[in-house]
C-alpha cells in the first residue's frame, strides 16, 4: 500500500496568539490541514476555555480539547523581556501569526501588525476581534452570544413571541474561525504567486451580519423586520419541524411538486389538490392553515414511521435527533468525522475531522490537545 500524501500544509508554521473559540478554531483548521501550531498561552492559567467546565473528559475541558487538538503550547507573558524574545523567535520562523487580542493591545505589547510585517514581510498576520477595528464599539470585547443579539440573528431565532433565543452551538465564533481561515489560505496562495505576505482583518461582528444575508436583503426590500418562526423559513411552506405521535420530523417541501407528493404520502388528497394551496406564495398566505392541518394529520404516527413513509415517496424529511443519536446513526458514521485520537490519559478519545476529503483522504487531528506549555 502507498503511502497517503502529504497534508496540504504541511510544513507550513503558524503561530497562534488566541483564546477561547474563533481565532483557535481558526487554528484548528489550519492544524488538521498539516500545519504546526504553536498556541501562546498565559503562564500557570492558558487559554480560558481550559477551564470551561464542566462537562469535561477525564478532567480535560471539552470545549479546549475540541478547538485545539494537534496544536502545542508554549507559556509566554509577554510582560517580560525573554518571552517576548522568544515570541519573535516563533515568529521569525511562522508563515502566519493567528491573534485574537483586543485592538490595539498586541500593538502595545510590540507584536502589532505594523512592527511584525515590517520584520517579517513575506508573514501572513491574520487579526480576530470582536467587532473589528474601526468603530465606536471597536475596543469592546465580544463574545458568541453578545454578537448574535447584535447582529440580528438572536431576532430571528426562537418561537414566536417567544424569548431570544441563541443558536445552540457558537456559531459566530467557529465562523468567524472558518472566515479567518479561508482568509488565510487566500493569502498563502498569492503568496506562493509573488512571495507578498498579508494582514488580515475579519470579526466576529461580520460573520454575525453575514449569516443573515436574505434577512437583511428582506428588509431592505420591504421595510419588515423579519421574525422568529421556529423551525420554519419565511418564503417556503411546509418547511418546518412537526410533532408526531412520537418525536418529531422536519418536512421540506420546498416546491410545488414535493408538496403534492407529500400530500398523496400523509392520504391527505384534499390538501393536495386545493386550488388554494397549490403554489407555494397561496400556501405561503394560507401558512396556519396548512400548519396546522399538516400538524393534526402527522400527529397519528411516530416520527420514525412518517419517516419511512416519506422517504419512500421522495419528500425531503429527518427525524429530529438528539447528538447523540446523530453521531450513532448508519449515516454518521460512514462519513467517518468522528475519528480516535491517541491521548495519554483517555484511551476512548474521539474527535471530528474537517468536514471534506481531500483524494479520499478526511483531515484530521494531528493529536490530542496539549497540556499547558507542553511544548
């Protein structure tokens, strides 16, 4: 058998000046992509999320584990003169410095931009704030939730006339990492084209607005402000949790001939060949109705016999699964994303892959999470 090829990175140098969740996922990419990552860290405490517990895994954060696993830790205060010496030691060596401080705050320490790409030209410096770099609010720090109330997207998640509700998972945090990341991969294609590094600016503010993009063209358009509607989506209908009997399913319906067949599937006919509901701007009119007719026939099976019955008929539907029976599912598993990774004290450990292959082969953790200043 061949030996698999080197990652796409590998060899390539990143220095990581980050905590919490975006500027280290954005690391994390980039480690399972063949890069080494040196992650600074604060002396005696690290990042923050190495004590954002429980739950944890054998004492270990699982929130650290799963935003640095392949990276290696290096303690610096960068206060005292010798570990800012070696700082620019790692940096004289990097082809990206990954930094997540406050604006401004890095510069006075002496690592800002300015002084790194004037030593170092050909560096890609990549910068992740809260709400950028210029503004009124550009000093204010910012976290996962803070962002999603400011951009809009807390406004538009939840029940109606319910409480805001934010997105179960850090989802501007791991996007503005995925932003930051892609960023940086274009930065180190034009830089194997003329050798020119780059300073990248992205933040959690433009990751929050940009995942509300037809909202917003919405509103432009019309003047509404766009609501909460569950799990439904404003310009198509059913589309959409429902309860069963048991459990609920997600039907997208999303044209006219899926809902007829939907329709025939549930032997609700009637639905299917009303006049009033057979394009999708009358059922969008007529959404209670349909709701609510859709809500009364689903209510007697299970989920997981509606499911069946769907799928035969070629409508797009899920059973809602809890995560754990998500990653166990048939289907989870053969796309393989959750993989072992060899750990010195969690012999079970498993972790998620990036989510593509390349030639077959899945990106993966080059390892566990470090211990602190582990080297």
């Amino acid at each position: 058998m061949s030996a698999a090829p080197p990652l796409p990175l590998a060899g390539l140098k990143v220095v990581e000046l980050c905590q919490n969740v975006a500027g280290p996922y954005a690391g994390l990419v980039l480690s399972q992509l063949g890069a080494e990552v040196a992650k600074v860290e604060r002396p005696g405490a690290g990042d923050d999320t190495r004590q954002w517990r429980p739950p944890a895994w054998e004492g270990e954060s699982t929130m650290f584990m799963s935003m640095n696993a392949g990276k290696r830790s290096v303690a610096l205060d960068l206060r005292e003169e010798g570990d800012r010496d070696r700082l620019w030691e790692l940096i004289d060596e990097a082809d990206v410095l990954l930094q997540s401080w406050r604006p401004g705050s890095l510069a006075r320490a002496g690592f800002g931009a300015d002084a790194v790409t004037a030593r170092c030209p050909s560096l890609i410096y990549c910068s992740v704030t809260a709400f950028g770099d210029e503004g009124p609010l550009a000093a204010e720090p910012g976290y996962d939730p803070l962002i999603q109330a400011f951009c809009g997207l807390m406004a538009v998640t939840g029940e109606p006339g319910g409480n805001p509700v934010r997105v179960g998972t850090s989802i501007i945090d791991m996007g503005t990492g995925m932003w930051a990341a892609i960023a940086v991969l274009s930065a180190l294609s034009r830089r194997a084209a003329d050798g020119s590094g780059a300073v990248i600016d992205t933040s959690l503010l433009e990751t929050g607005l940009g995942w509300v993009p037809y909202q917003i063209a919405s509103f432009l358009a019309s003047g509404a402000e766009p609501a909460p509607m569950g799990s439904g989506m404003p310009m198509l209908v059913p589309y959409q949790a429902f309860k069963t009997a048991r459990g609920a399913i997600v039907i997208a319906a999303g044209n006219d001939a899926l809902w007829r067949k939907l329709c025939q599937a549930i032997e609700r006919p009637d639905l299917g060949s009303d006049p009033e509901l057979a394009t999708n701007p009358q059922r969008i009119a007529a959404r209670d109705r349909v709701v609510a007719e859709l809500e009364r026939t689903l209510a007697t099976r299970t989920a997981a016999e509606w499911q069946v019955v769907l799928r035969e008929a070629g409508v797009p539907t899920s059973v809602v699964h809890s995560v754990g029976e998500a990653i166990d599912h048939p289907q989870s598993r053969a796309t393989g994303m959750l993989g072992p990774v060899e750990h010195d004290r969690i012999a079970d450990l498993r972790l998620l892959g990036l989510p593509f292959k390349l030639d077959g082969r899945r990106p993966r953790p080059q390892g566990p999470a470090p211990d602190l200043d582990a080297g």
